[in-house]
C-alpha cells in the first residue's frame, strides 16, 4: 500500500524522504524520485509531515514509539500521520506520546485496497484536530478520492472498522446467496446481474462477485489482513461492551480460511468457506449435451 501512495505523493509535486524495513520497497521509491533515509528517526527529522503505512498495532508502536523510531527523530509543532489500519485503543496511545512531545498526530486509516492505492482513489478516514485536518488535508486528497474527518484521535480507527465489518459480512452475504443460486442449477453471472441494479446492489457486490464467479482470488485486499482487522474490531467491541454476532462469526470463517492456506487469497475468497459447507463451487453451469438420434 504504501509504495502506490508514495508514488502519487510524488506525481503530485511533493517531496519525500522514504524508509522501510524492507529494502526493495525503499529503492523503487527511490528510484522515482524520492530520498532515502536511514530509519523512521531520520525520517521524521527530516520532515514536517511523517506518514506511517504499516500492518498492524505493534508495528506502528515500535515504529513511532520505540528506539530509533519517529518520535525519537520529530520535532515539536511537526504531524504524523498514521495510515494503518489499527485498533483506535493504540492510536490513541501513540496520539498521547506525540502529544507529550508537542507533536501533533492524526490517525487515518483507508478503505478500497492496492487498486485505489494505485489510482489514488482511497477512502480516507480521519481521527484528530479540525485544524490539523485542515492541514493535512490537501495531501491526503493526493493519494484519495474522499478524505473525511470524522472525529477526535482514534475516530479514523473506529470508522475503518465500521468499513471492515461491513465489507466482510457483505461478501460472506452474497457468497451465501452464489452458492445458492448455483446449487438451484442457476447461472450465477445472471443473478449478480439481475440483483446488482436493485436494493442489494453495492460496490462490494460489483467488485467481488466477478472475482468470485471467474475463480480469481488474486489479492487486492488479503484475507490474512481482513482477519486483523475484524480481530481489532472485535476487541474494541469487547472495550466498548457492544456484541458482533455476525462478525464474530465471519471472522470464525476467515480464521478457518487461513488454517487452510488461504490467508493471501483476495478477501472475496471468504465465499470459499461457504462453498465448503455445501459442497459446491460457485461457478456457471454446465452446457446441457446435445442428443444426437437417428430414425
């Protein structure tokens, strides 16, 4: 994700200094016109904005918070960003070291995969100050088509696992319906075009019921990572003292996907665990053979 949207900062006139854990991602950014720095310290002290893109908790807290990281490097009045996707329990935490510190942090999670973090076309979703959002803003419209700020430190969080638990359950609904729809021997291409005008259209719908009725698991957004945030979901629904039956049981799907291999398949794969209870495969059916006779 992150290497898509630094190349759009860049198409954008921005300059960057990069860094990652993984040298190859930094030599590709690098070799589009960005610099190198040498750990996330240098980085942020090279910097007013730090943008963090990471894959879970853990890493953002060793990444900002821990020896060498932004924190170390940034300097009082500067913004980090976070764009992870994460629990909002620890951007919270992250928000109030930077705050100690004097600098400021939004947490801004995104929606819609590598294909819009190519295109630019991101959902954007914001948890901070007004006025740092304002900010901040018109660089985050480089890298998505929506950016929304949609409450105070954490928000950004909260609001991306609304998204997850949404698009999850939404695939795991309409994988329900395929399989249906095949075992009654119809053409599951015909229904997904006959239901996508109406009420039960979506663009989760447009976008995953192709993949799955052509058999291409090819990830835009992997199962092993929709499984970390439902998780992060689930735990803050814990915090919060909300229950998610229907989350809790397709995350008890995609825990079960990942046993099997599965955990970089496409998150529209989900429907696989469903295909598995019924024994059939979502697929178009056969052509009827032609009887040939003779009199």
């Amino acid at each position: 994700m992150g290497r898509p949207m630094s190349r759009n900062l860049l198409k954008a006139g921005h300059k960057l200094v990069v860094y990652d854990v993984v040298p190859a991602s930094v030599q590709e950014i690098v070799a589009a016109g960005a610099e190198q720095g040498s750990s996330s310290q240098d980085v942020a002290s090279r910097s007013d904005l730090i943008i963090t893109m990471l894959p879970d908790g853990p890493d953002v807290e060793k990444a900002v918070l821990g020896p060498g990281g932004v924190l170390e490097g940034a300097r009082a009045g500067s913004i980090i960003v976070d764009m992870s996707s994460i629990s909002p329990l620890v951007s919270q935490t992250v928000g109030k070291a930077c705050d100690a510190k004097g600098v400021e942090f939004l947490d801004a999670p995104v929606s819609g995969g590598e294909p819009k973090a190519v295109d630019g076309t991101l959902a954007i979703m914001v948890g901070g100050k007004p006025e740092i959002f304002e900010k901040v803003s018109p660089i985050l419209q480089s890298m998505g088509s929506t950016v929304t700020l949609t409450g105070p430190v954490g928000a950004g969080n909260v609001t991306k696992l609304a998204n997850q638990i949404m698009v999850a359950c939404n695939i795991a609904a309409m994988g329900e319906a395929l399989v249906l729809a095949t075992r009654a021997g119809l053409d599951p291409e015909v229904v997904f075009n006959a239901v996508k005008g109406g009420l039960a259209g979506s663009t989760v719908l447009n976008a995953k019921a192709p993949m799955v009725i052509a058999r291409n698991f090819k990830p835009g957004f992997r199962i092993r990572l929709h499984q970390k945030d439902l998780r992060n979901a689930l735990l803050a629904a814990e915090q919060y003292k909300v229950p998610l039956p229907l989350t809790s049981l397709v995350q008890g799907m995609i825990v079960s996907l990942m046993n099997e291999g599965k955990g970089d398949y496409d998150h529209s794969g989900i429907v696989t665990a469903i295909e598995k209870m019924a024994g059939i495969e979502v697929a178009k059916p056969a052509p009827e053979s032609k009887k040939v006779g003779a009199d």
